[in-house]
C-alpha cells in the first residue's frame, strides 16, 4: 500500500531554477523526515518536521509541514547541479518509517 | 568512525542460490534495519530490529531471514534466490526503532542481480 504520494516523480531543470516538490498523504502524520539519496549512495536525512504548520529552512532548501499534517513540500531556491538527487520522504509507522517513491531531480549546468 | 557498512558491494547469484547480506553499525545505535529499493518503488522495509535480540518483519519479508548477531550486526539471508529479488539493499540504523524522528543512517547498499 502506497500511503504516501511524491510528485512529480521526475524533474529536469536548469541551474539557477527554483522548484518544489511535494508529499502527500490521505492520513495524519505523526512526524515527516527528508532525505536525499546521490546516486550509488544511501539516501541522508535533510529534516525532520513534527509540528503543523512547521517551516524549516536548510541554506537553499525550504521545507514546510502543512496544517493538517498530511502532506509536506521542499522548495529550492536557485538549484545547483550539486542538488541533482532523489528526493525520498518518509512517515513515521509503528516504530519505522514508511518513505513514498520519490522525486527524481537532475539540475543542468 | 565507519558508520554503516554493508558487503558485498555487489553481488550476482543464479537462481536458486543463498547467500547471506552483512551490514555493520559503530554508532552504538539499538535499531536496524533492511531496505529493498526498486525502481519506481521507493525503499521498502524488509525486516528490522528495535533492539538487540529482536526482530520483526516488515512490508516485504517474504524469502528473506534476518539475523541480530548482537548490537553492532544485522544480517539478511537469502535461502533460495530468485529473479524477483534482484535489487538494491540498504542497512541502516537509529537511535531507537521506538521513535521515528530519530534519524536512520543508511549505508552504502549492495547491488544484487539474480539471473
């Protein structure tokens, strides 16, 4: 069962772009994290958000916990190619997480 | 400090053959956990382990068994391969299974094709 929805499933933009990603759910979070995986590479937390309404920001990322808690955006301001990555978030679940199929963003020179 | 690592790195098996997934935390962490991730699908929890002694299945635990060798080491066996279970497989690690805003380590994954 997919609980949680990540769109778009791929991105392709120029450097200097800004973009935003989202995650959805038809269900209440208790806790959302971020992580972002580079190819060959296991994916690394970038945030974890807990509180409606929450903003955090991480040099050029943006991200925001809804209300409601049932979904959650990323927003980059002006991409690099270093942020070329798939973007995965994960809910928590009994004790685990339980991640969507992620964003795939390629950011051009 | 190594944090968490896996071997194989890669890894091509017949049908029908074993072999068993290492994966290793210095982080003294009490959870692991072992992921599959295919593409479109995202990572998919196979089994984990809150602590030491534990373990409990995940999302996708059918042809697998894992093992709690003790707190550092978290092992994934492959009795009977098949094609279905060619995939990437990532270990990773937390402070407690018991609280979900801990972060989870992972590590470098194993490539694993099954022909």
């Amino acid at each position: 069962t997919q609980l949680l929805e990540q769109s778009p499933q791929f991105l392709s933009i120029q450097e200097g772009e800004n973009l935003t990603v989202y995650c959805n759910s038809s269900s209440v979070f208790s806790s959302l994290q971020w992580y972002r995986q580079e190819p060959g590479e296991g994916p690394v937390l970038l945030v974890t958000v807990v509180t409606g309404g929450e903003v955090k920001k991480l040099k050029r990322l943006t991200f925001q916990f809804g209300d409601a808690r049932k979904d959650s955006s990323l927003h980059i301001t002006a991409a690099q190619p270093g942020d070329t990555g798939l973007y995965l978030c994960g809910r928590g679940s009994q004790g685990n997480l339980i991640f969507g199929k992620g964003t795939k963003l390629s950011v051009k020179p | 400090n190594a944090g968490v690592t896996q071997t194989p790195k890669f890894q091509v098996l017949k049908t029908g053959q074993s072999m068993t997934l290492q994966c290793a935390q210095d982080m003294n962490h009490n959870s692991m956990y072992w992921y599959r991730q295919d593409p479109g699908m995202g990572l998919r929890l196979i089994y984990y382990s809150a602590s030491e002694g534990t373990t409990d299945k995940g999302e996708v635990p059918n042809g697998y068994n894992v093992s709690r060798l003790n707190k550092r080491e978290f092992s994934l066996r492959l009795e009977s391969a098949a094609p279905s279970q060619t995939s990437v497989y990532f270990c990773a690690s937390s402070v407690s299974a018991l609280d979900p805003t801990y972060e989870q380590y992972f590590g470098p994954g194993t490539r694993l094709t099954v022909t």
